[in-house]
C-alpha cells in the first residue's frame, strides 16, 4: 500500500511542507541509517517519509546555524517533549532493529544456523512498534485524534507476524537450544500456530527427544518461515506507517505540529541539506566524550 498524500500549501517550521522532502537519509541520515537504508527502502519505503514529516523538525538538521559537517544535526533540539523524544526513539529503532534482521538474513547460512540472533532482533523490533504506536496515538491526543486502534495496547497479541515472532523468540532464547530438523540442504524448525491443539513450537521447547518425534507436517523450512515473516512484517508496517501519515495530513494535525514545531527564528529554507561524510560514527542517540 502506498501513501499518496496531498500536496500542501501552508507553512511548517517557516518552510513550505514539501521543503521537508528535501532531507532524505542517503543524504542527512545517520551512519546507521545510511548503512540499512538501501537495505529497507524497496519493503518500507514511508519510514524515509514520515521521518521527513515527524522526525527531521525534532533535530538540529533544520538548524542551518549547525555545520553540515558537525555530529550536532543528527541530536535532538533541546526544547522538544519527552514525549516527542519518545516518538523519535521508537521510530528509530523498529527502523534499526528491523535492518539489522534484514542484515542478518543476508548472511543466509548464519541466519539459518542461528535463528535466535534474527527473532531477538524482529521481537526487539516488535517492542518499539508498541512503544512508537501507543507514543503516536498519544500526541495526537492533542487535535483530538487516535490514529492507531486501542488494541495496540495488547500488541503482539493480534498482530501479524510478532505474536509468531515472540514464540519463536522465547522458545530459542528461554530454554535449552531447541531441537530442529535437518536434510541435505535445508534447516527446520517446529511449526507455531496460536490455537489449540498445542503448537509443535511448544510441544517440544524442552526436549530433544519429542523434536525428534515430530513428523514433516510439523516442521517448517527455516528459509521459508523467514520470507513468510518478513513479507507479512513489512504489510503490517505499511499499514501502520500509511495511517500516521494520513493523519499527519489532517489541518488540525499540522496547525498543533507548526505550533509544537515552529522555530522562527531560524530561516529553515537556507539550511543545507546536502549532508556530509565528515562524521561517520555519528549516529542518533551518541555523542562525543571529550577528553579531560
């Protein structure tokens, strides 16, 4: 599902909306960013959108008093919420966990070998999902909006795929290594389902022994599970992302976000946007310790 919005004609930050459009995360983004980006662009293409709407006027990249080439433009503006702070947090980290499994899956003989390094890094994901949802529906609290259902508040419980995920996760990280099929050229691992009659998954968490009893039926190749994943991961994260951004459209919406956001003082429109590969450790949520 694409996200088509309107074309606006009022002003954000001092600036035309559609200026915003100009940061992208090749160019402005953070090493972690720049580095995962090429790898989720195709599958989540709207993070790079409403990181543009929501979370480039948070940071000091609108301040064009800060060099290109200075750490500073990927830090957080003082003056913003808690709150706000939170909303960024999150939003970053479903992107980074998420491109970290996707890295991970690149590497296809360790993903495979070692499951439990991509279902901590999806379920991670997972975590912050909630975190940004239930962050969101809060700051539209204030135009009178809930963008997102109140179910979230049971997440992963009715969201396809994490409440698979975090079995998996649990069932890898909680207990002894779990047993798993193999063949020539395939890994396989115990079925899940969310209904009774118990799951493959939790019939043998604990032992060897019954894993060992399971019939085909009950296996699944790892490398499709994965796919499986991942393609209903990134529907459920269009979905999401195609929501705030829609509401982000709403004119009440944007009249309290140029009220939260607004920096007069700065002339957004002159800063440069080009960015700089002058710092690349720079990434969001570090700094530099100087040397007493």
């Amino acid at each position: 599902m694409a996200f088509h919005g309107p074309t606006l004609n009022y002003l954000y930050l001092g600036m035309d909306i559609g200026q915003l459009s100009q940061f992208t995360l090749l160019s402005n983004g953070d090493r972690r960013e720049k580095e995962l980006w090429p790898l989720l662009s195709k599958d989540f293409p709207l993070y790079e959108k409403l990181w543009q709407r929501l979370v480039v006027p948070l940071t000091r990249r609108v301040d064009p008093s800060v060099c290109a080439a200075s750490h500073e433009r990927n830090r957080l503006r003082v003056e913003i919420s808690q709150r706000d702070e939170r909303i960024v947090m999150a939003h970053y980290s479903v992107f980074y966990f998420v491109g970290r499994a996707v890295k991970r899956l690149t590497n296809a003989e360790a993903a495979i070998e070692n499951p439990e390094d991509v279902f901590f890094l999806l379920d991670s994901a997972g975590d912050n999902l909630k975190r940004f949802c239930i962050a969101l529906n809060e700051f539209a609290k204030d135009w009178g909006e809930q963008i997102f259902e109140s179910r979230v508040a049971n997440f992963p419980k009715g969201f396809k795929p994490f409440e698979e995920i975090g079995a998996y996760r649990d069932a890898l990280l909680h207990n002894s290594v779990l047993g798993r099929g193999v063949d020539v050229k395939n890994e396989f691992l115990p079925r899940w389902h969310p209904r009774p009659p118990i799951s493959p998954l939790d019939r043998v968490a604990t032992s060897w022994r019954d894993a060992e009893r399971l019939r085909r039926e009950d296996l699944i190749d790892t490398r499709l599970l994965y796919s499986r994943l991942l393609q209903e991961l990134f529907e459920l994260l269009d979905e999401l992302w195609t929501a705030a951004l829609r509401a982000l459209d709403n004119p009440a919406a944007v009249a309290k976000m140029t009220q939260i956001f607004h920096i007069s003082d700065l002339n957004i429109a002159s800063a440069d946007l080009s960015g700089s590969t002058a710092n690349p450790h720079s990434a969001s949520g570090t700094w530099i310790i100087s040397e007493e």
